[in-house]
C-alpha cells in the first residue's frame, strides 16, 4: 500500500517540519542497521533529538532502548542522505575516514569521540555522545573571562596533540579513504591561487597596489603551506562551535572536510584566531600567544625545529600572511562598501591586516608590514572608518 500526502492546502512550516521528521526517521533507521549488523543483533534506538547539524548530514541524538551488548545510554548519529556529484569530494567519506584514523589511536590520543560503528551502503556513521557539554562558542559567548581562556588553551593542546598524534599518518588516512570509495585529494591550491590574484583585487576595489617583492614573499609562503613538512591530520573547520569543551579537555566534531596537510596552516589560526569562522571576532591582547604556546608543548617532541623561538616566528609569519590574504580574496569579492559594524567582516579584515603589518615589523619584514599597513588603511577608509574588530563577548 502507498501513503501519499497532501500538501498543497499545507504552509511552508508544516511541510519543513514533516520533511525534518522523515530525516531524523531516516537516520535513526540506517543508525540501527548498521548496529545491528556491526553487533550481530537487532539494536532498538528511541527518543531522537535533532542536534541541527549545519552540513549536509542530518545529526541526531537518540537512547539505545535494547540491546544486549554494553553500548553508551545514547548515540549520535550522522546520516548523509546525498551522494556527491561525480568528480566531488564526498563529505561522508571524509569524515568516516578522519574517525577511523582517530578511533585507532588509545583513547588518550582520540581528540573526538569514537566511532562505534559505520556503514558505506547506508552512508551512516554512529559516534560516541559526548553529551551535553558547551562548545568552546558557547565559552566564548558567555560571561566568564576565565572560563573563556581556559577553554582556549585547552582547545590549542588538543590541537597540538591531534597534530601529533597524527603526524606520519597520511599513508593510512589515504588507504582508509580509497576503502571506502572516497575520492584523495591532493593539497588544497586555492591559497595560491589567491596569493597570486588577491593583488589585482586590491587595486580594482581599494586601488592599492603590491609591490612585486610583497607579491613573492606572499606566493612563496602559500608554496611552503604544501610542502612535505609538517604534515597531520587537521579538522581543516577550525571553528568555536566545532568543539566541544569537556572535563578530559576540548573534543573536535564535524570532520566534513577533514585531510591530513601542513600543520602549520592551522597552527596560523592561532596567530588569526578563527580565521576561517564566518563569525571569528578578536581575542584580547596576548591570548594569541598563550595559545601558540600550549599548542607547541604539544608538537615540540615531534618536531624538534619549532622549540625554536626564531624558527617558529618565521613559519608562522607564513601561515598568517597565507591566511589573510586568502581570506581578504575570498570576502572582498563580494563586501559591499559601508559595512561600519564591530563584528563585521570588514572589521575583521581591517585588523587581520594590521596585525600582519606589525608582525612582520617584527620579523624585520618592512615592505610585508608597509603593504599591510596600506591595505589596512584603504580597508577602513572604504568600508569605515574607525574600524577595529570586537572581542568575544567573554573579553568585553
């Protein structure tokens, strides 16, 4: 018998509504499929909560009602319903892949929560509930400054010890990946190319010009960004609301794009903290180091180089530049002019650069920082003026 139904007297709420409700219905379905035949039992999953996942995976909550193994009181499920489109990385893969890596490891080396089980077929992943612990946002957007910086610093060990935990470790991600139908990739060129075009948009939309040995400091930079050194798994996604801030430390969720590349890209977050974050704000003075810190107590053992003050400094000048430049490519496009807000986008711009500009007076890189300087200039005269980035919440 087939049940059609009606909704051409329903309202657009109605319809959404019934189209969630047969989503959470088919991922608590494929969730006790592949229990069931991971575990060789018939597995009852009951009361879902619908956790909003902002991808393209439907992500629910639900209590495991029966079953006769000794499984966690509730699981979260992940169900992919789309298959990418020929040619396309496919986001399932990527993350079922970035989990297998991590559930491998001793339970002290998993920055995540384990996988329990997951199926191709079914496009499927069934993970540990790390319940209802805050995200490192939710620290970040509150009240408590202290609390705020703690989770910060946790979140930069966890981050260094995913690096290293991880390190040496492309080869199996790869494999695991090729097992399960995904697609490789190969380093992520779109911070060259935006090194290389970022110059021509600067002048059309603030008729700032680059001077060639900037433009080469700039293009080099995003050429070590692919290098052979320093490579790890990265959530690539390093974003607040991505992390959960437990008692054992922050955990990282949503591995959609997660590869193993350069380490040292994401190491540059914490020069520009949240950089990649459609909503990244500002940090107060110092954090960003503190960070930088924590995060190289983690990787000093594995990479020996960056105890190097100097060393360090340099690599992560690199890292920083790239992400500026990248990010300025990708919002000035398409900024519209008179954006004067603390929290907008072209706040953000206008100190990412200025905070380029004087690291790189640091480093004793005078035209890097006198570029930066113009650019952050023209920046706040065309879309200002008076702009400086607000602090999160918990540091106002």
């Amino acid at each position: 018998m087939t049940m059609t139904v009606d909704t051409s007297s329903a309202d657009d709420s109605t319809v959404g509504a019934g189209a969630e409700l047969l989503a959470i219905g088919t991922a608590i379905e494929a969730g006790e499929a592949v229990l069931s035949q991971r575990f060789g039992s018939s597995i009852t999953l009951v009361a879902p909560e619908d956790l909003a996942g902002s991808g393209p995976a439907t992500v629910v909550r639900a209590r495991v009602a029966s079953s006769p193994f000794a499984l966690p009181r509730t699981l979260v499920i992940k169900h992919y319903p789309d298959k990418p489109a020929p040619g396309e990385v496919d986001p399932f893969a990527q993350e079922a892949v970035s989990y297998q890596l991590f559930t491998a490891l001793s339970a002290d080396e998993r920055m995540c929560p384990e996988l329990l089980a997951h199926d191709g077929g079914h496009r499927v992943l069934v993970i540990d509930d790390l319940g209802g612990a805050p995200t490192l946002r939710d620290r970040l957007y509150g009240s408590d400054a202290r609390a705020a910086e703690t989770a910060l610093l946790s979140w930069s060990r966890s981050l260094g010890r995913l690096h290293a935990s991880t390190a040496g470790r492309e080869a199996d991600f790869n494999a695991l990946l090729r097992r399960l139908g995904g697609k490789a990739r190969g380093d992520d060129t779109t911070g060259v190319l935006a090194c290389a075009q970022l110059p021509a948009l600067l002048e059309r939309r603030l008729e700032v010009s680059t001077p060639t040995a900037v433009r080469e400091v700039a293009e080099g930079a995003a050429e070590k960004a692919r290098s052979a050194c320093y490579r790890a798994f990265s959530p690539v996604e390093l974003w607040p609301d991505n992390n959960l801030v437990t008692n054992e430390g922050v955990r990282f969720l949503d591995f959609e794009r997660g590869r193993v590349r350069n380490a040292l890209i994401d190491a540059g977050h914490l020069r520009v903290p949240f950089v990649s974050s459609p909503h990244a704000l500002a940090l107060p003075a110092g954090m960003s180091e503190a960070m930088i810190a924590a995060w190289r107590a983690e990787v000093a053992d594995l990479w020996p180089a960056l105890a190097d003050d100097d060393i360090l400094a340099g690599h992560l000048l690199d890292s920083q530049q790239v992400l500026v430049w990248w990010s300025t490519w990708e919002l000035l496009q398409a900024m519209p002019h008179n954006d004067p807000r603390p929290t907008g986008r072209a706040a953000a711009l206008v100190s990412w650069w200025r905070d380029l500009a004087q690291h790189a007076e640091r480093a004793d890189f005078g035209e890097v920082a006198a570029h930066a300087w113009t650019v952050a200039t023209a920046l706040d005269a065309a879309f200002g003026p008076g702009l400086e980035l607000a602090l999160y919440p918990a540091f106002r």
